[in-house]
C-alpha cells in the first residue's frame, strides 16, 4: 500500500478517535505516525486506539443487529504473542472469559499482524467453537454439514473426529510462513446447551444441543489501514441464528422433518404449514433451554427493538446508520419487527471486519455477498 494512502487512512482514524474522546494532542500523534510510517511504512496503534478502533468495527458493521452494546465490547491486546501454542492458549482463555459461566461478556481478542519483522497470525476455523461434518460411506452426512471441507482438512492434518453429530472441531493456527497447526479444544473448555422443550417430553431425547457463544475467528478487522487478520471476537446468540438458520436450514442440520415427524404434522403437502409449525417449536426448544441454563441470549423481537434503539442513538449522535436490511431482518416472524419495515444506507465505513480468503481452501477471492449493497434482495433491480 502507498504510505501516503496508509497515511490518509491513519489519519482520518486517528481524528476521529480524538474527535470522539474530545482530546488534545492531535496533531503531535498525527506527526509521530508521520514519521513512523516515513521510516517503517507502517505503523502501530497504541492500546487505547486499538481499543476504540475494535470498537467502532462493531458499530460499523452493517449485518450485525447486536450493535447497540458496541461501547461494551471488551477488548483483549495479545499482539505480543509469538508462537501459534500461545495464541491457542490464549484463545482458550478468551472463550472462557467470554462464556463467563453463561454471561457472556462481547470480547474481541486480537493478535500479532505482520509489522517490522513480527510475523501475523491466522486462525483458520470460522470460529473458535463448531461442529464437525463428515460424510458417512452410505453417502449420509453426519453432523454440521457447513463443516464438510474444513472437517476433512483438519482430518488431512492428522485430525480425529469422535464421529458424533456434535464433535468439536479443533482449532486450526498457523503462523505466516508456517504449516498449520492443530489443536484439540479441552472439553470442559466448551459450554454446550443441551435442547429440551417447556411442553414436550420427547424433546430431549433427540439429543440434540449447540454451543453457548459464537466466536468469529476468520475475519480480517481492518483499523486506521491497519489490517488484523488474526482478532476473534464474540457477542452472545440470537435465537434465530441457532433454532432457524444452524438447526433448521435444509443445508445444515435439517431438523424440521424430524420434528414434523414427532408432532405428526402432515408433511405431504407444504400447505399444511408443518415447516412454520415445526420451526416455532424449534424457536421455543433453544430459547426454553439457553434460559434454563443461564446462558445469554436474546430473541428476534428484543434484539429488534435494540437495534431501533441503536439507530436512535446513533441519529441523536448525528451519525447516519449504515445496516444490510438483508441481514438485519431475522429470517422468521419478519414483518412483525420494526426493522422489517425500515430502509438504511449500506455504506461500508472504516475501521470494519472484512471477509478474507481461506489460505486452507485454495479459495482465492474473499466471498462476496450474493446481494449487493442496496439493491433489492429479492430481485435484479
Ligand atoms: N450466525 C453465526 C452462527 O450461527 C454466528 C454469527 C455471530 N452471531 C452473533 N450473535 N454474534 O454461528
């Protein structure tokens, strides 16, 4: 990159972060970075930006609706770190501080990106927590089918799988320049919450579960043109995401015809409504079950309401609200949400998390949404 374009990024950075925070000094940081990226082009942030600048990532990013706890964030300084065992050591600790028991605490940890001969990071799984996949010799899939490749890569490095429906994947680090290593995730490292329902009995029995915080860990967050491909953050669960999308999507775990099934709901013909019938008891399985556990997590409707008020806040701060309708919209009971019937910019404003290629999947392109910016999902126009 430039050093006056990475200059330019800095700066406008670092303005805002001294805007924001009212403080003096400006232009003596402004000439420091100067002359740092003069002389090594590039540059550090110090802790304090590194944590404001983690934290307006989150308030940037346009898909997430949890955004109303961005100043919460709570953010870990591990760019110290120099091998792979100690950034897995590490993230373990981060997960277990995240968890908090069940209270999960919104916490972003980042570590070494490549700067003056230090060597970056990568973590290879999507996150720090999630199932493995396999394909069974009968051609059937056993457990996350979104696991599939990453599953066999971990199993090419000389990775074991349990061969459950729930197996921990493990965590995948590689250092620049480095092979890939990987390590197995303690158990009791792991909270996982087992899936009962209020009313039925049989619930449980399916023996189904999923895990308690959802812990990105591929994503690219990019600060004042600083990038850091290496910094896993976590919020806690919508309901939605688990009971919807990871359980009942047809390319996941599929579990609506099994519930169907139990409830003897007529499957021969989609009218009956068996998938909406099915998917409500899904919805109230995992909340019922989070609840009963005492692990954070918050429904559609809430977290609806909580983005309104998000957006009111940012207005009131005379910031314009930049938001993906096509992901803020929960994917079940839409129109009964405020968000449903509202309209935002889609701009992609700096610092942010970016997607960013896969180095074990010989994909070369970050994946690019399938809709893009402002336009209709649901059409060309
Ligand atoms: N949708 C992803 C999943 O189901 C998690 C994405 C992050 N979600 C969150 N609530 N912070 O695992």
């Amino acid at each position: 990159m430039p050093t006056s374009f990475l200059f330019k990024q800095a700066q406008e950075f670092i303005q805002q972060y001294f805007l924001e925070f009212n403080l003096t000094g400006l232009e003596r940081r402004l000439d420091e970075v100067k002359s740092e990226i003069l002389h090594t082009g590039t540059y550090r942030l110090t802790e304090e930006e590194l944590g404001f600048g983690a934290k307006l990532a989150w308030r940037n990013s346009n898909r997430c609706m949890g955004r109303l706890f961005w100043k919460s964030l709570k953010v870990r300084d591990l760019r110290t770190l120099t091998t792979s065992a100690e950034v897995f050591a590490d993230a373990l600790e981060h997960l277990e501080s995240a968890t908090q028991g069940g209270k999960i605490r919104s916490t972003l940890s980042v570590y070494a990106t490549e700067h003056e001969g230090d060597r970056g990071f990568r973590i290879l799984n999507k996150q720090l927590v999630r199932f493995a996949g396999y394909t069974l010799p009968n051609g059937k899939i056993l457990g996350d089918p979104d696991s599939l490749a990453f599953t066999r890569y971990c199993m090419s490095l000389g990775w074991e799988g349990k061969k459950t429906a729930f197996d921990l994947l493990p965590l995948v680090i590689q250092r620049q320049g480095e092979p890939a290593s990987w390590f197995a995730i303690p158990e009791e490292k792991v909270f996982r919450v087992a899936l009962s329902h209020p009313e039925y009995p049989w619930f449980k029995d399916l023996g189904l579960q999923w895990y308690a915080v959802p812990v990105i860990s591929d994503m690219r967050l990019e600060i004042g043109g600083i990038s850091f491909p290496c910094a896993p953050f976590n919020g806690w669960y919508m309901l939605t995401e688990i009971a919807a999308r990871n359980l009942g999507d047809v390319q996941r775990y599929n579990l609506l015809p099994v519930l169907a099934k139990k409830l003897n709901l007529n499957t021969r013909q989609v009218k009956t409504l068996w998938k909406d019938k099915a998917l409500l008891v899904l919805q109230e399985a995992v909340l019922y079950s989070f609840q009963l556990q005492g692990v954070t997590l918050v429904d559609h409707h809430t977290a609806a309401e909580q983005f309104l008020e998000f957006c009111k806040q940012e207005e009131s701060k005379g910031r314009v609200v930049q938001a993906d309708w096509t992901w803020i919209v929960p994917p079940a009971a839409s129109s009964t949400l405020g968000v449903f019937h509202q309209e935002w910019d889609n701009q992609i404003l700096s610092p942010n998390f970016h997607y960013q290629s896969a180095p074990w999947n010989g994909e070369e392109e970050a994946k690019v949404s399938t809709f893009s910016a402002g336009k209709c999902p649901f059409s060309d126009n």
